[in-house]
C-alpha cells in the first residue's frame, strides 16, 4: 500500500520523506488554510520535494470552472493530480482533464455507487472518507471493501485512495482490504511506529543493560 501524506505542512513532509514514506501528497482547501500558505508557491515547494504524485483541490463548483483551475494548477509541476469533488459536475471536469492526459484524484466519496462513476469517468484516484462515514457511526472500511469487489470485478485501474484516516487502525484495515494508497495526516504515520509491548520491552532490556556495566561504544 502506497503512504500520501495529508498535509500542506512541509516540514512534516520533508521528515517522512527523509525516511522513504511518502509515495504522494494530497491537500485540501482547508489543509491550505491550515498552513496559512499561498497555494501555488506551498503546493510548488512540496512537487519539488516529492516525485510523487500532490494533489491541489480545484474550489469551483461548476466543470468549466474547475477544468479551467485544473488546468492552472497542472502549471505547477508535472506531479500535480488535480482534485475535484465528486459531484456530476466533478465527474465532468474528471472526464475532459483526465482525457487530457492528467492525473485527477475525485474526491468526497461516500458510496461504491460515487466511486464506480469515478472510475467509468478516467479517475486516477478515487478518494472515499473513512473518518467521516465513521463519525455518522456509518464502517468507512465497509465502502473500501465494496469499492475494491467492484473495481476488481471489472478490472478498472483508478486506484482506490483511502482518505480521512484518523488512526492506526484505519491504516492497518486499509492495508488488509487492499487499498492501493492511504492518506494520513503525518502523526498518524508517525504512530504506526508505537506500541506499548515496545516500550515496555525496551525499558526491560535498559535496565538490564545498566546491570552489566558494559559498553558498546
Ligand atoms: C484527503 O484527500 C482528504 O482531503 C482528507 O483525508 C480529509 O480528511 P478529514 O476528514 O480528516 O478532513
């Protein structure tokens, strides 16, 4: 499973990267808010951070209007996959930009029935939201698994990118129902690492050490 990284936050960006973590980037236009950056210079900082592909969401409602912001935000860096909301509109503008030969990552997906028009309108990316189903107590990982029976049973290539991902365990139901990518905001990743048997581990294996008196270094 491919990691992106759900931020606008570059520093955080740049320490997973430093690790090999981060396959991609998506933002949002309240992620940009949350940096208080422009978004064409932070977007532009991050595409030449990451080989990956960065998503930069359009904010017009109507297909001539996000085509055209699409095609803006393409200009940034040849990585950029353009996001539209998955509206009929949405799946319009999906249609003309992916035509043209960009990536575009539909976005706001809340049902198998969104995410099969995505694919048959040339989504490279649909993004259904996990977190957010969950907070209706509606399982987010019921869509991705009924996403990924539809999209195997016909064979389609958009990639299914599981979004609002709020814990480690979204990140691991993920992984095990076989989503290509998962979005995760940084100390999501970062958590993955953790685990109290480690901890507890690695206090006794301290001690034990001091006990000797000896020295590696
Ligand atoms: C990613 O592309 C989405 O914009 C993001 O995962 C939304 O997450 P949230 O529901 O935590 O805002």
């Amino acid at each position: 499973m491919k990691f992106f990284v759900d931020t606008a936050e570059v520093e955080a960006i740049a320490e997973l990267n430093d690790l090999g973590m981060v396959d991609g980037v998506t933002t949002n236009p309240s992620l940009i808010m949350k940096s208080g950056r422009d978004i064409k210079e932070v977007t532009k900082e991050i595409c030449d951070m990451i080989d990956g592909p960065v998503s930069a969401e359009t904010v017009a409602l109507d297909a001539e209007g996000m085509i055209a912001e699409g095609r803006e935000l393409a200009k940034i860096a040849d990585n950029i996959a353009i996001k539209v909301p998955l509206t009929w509109d949405g799946l319009k503008a999906c249609k003309v930009l992916s035509d043209e030969g960009r990536m575009v990552n539909v976005t706001l997906c809340f049902s198998a029935n969104q995410a099969l028009l995505a694919a048959k309108a040339g989504a490279t990316f649909i993004s259904p939201f996990i977190g957010r189903l969950d907070d209706l107590a509606i399982d987010g990982m019921e869509l991705i698994a009924e996403i990924r029976a539809i999209y195997d049973n016909y064979d389609f290539s958009t990639e299914i990118l599981a979004a609002s991902i709020r814990s480690i365990n979204h990140m691991k139901e993920a992984a095990l129902i076989g989503a290509d990518v998962a979005t995760a905001p940084p100390g999501v990743i970062k958590a993955m690492a953790g685990h109290a048997l480690t901890d507890k581990g690695l206090d006794a294996f301290m001690k034990d050490w001091a006990k000797t008196g000896q020295k590696i270094l």
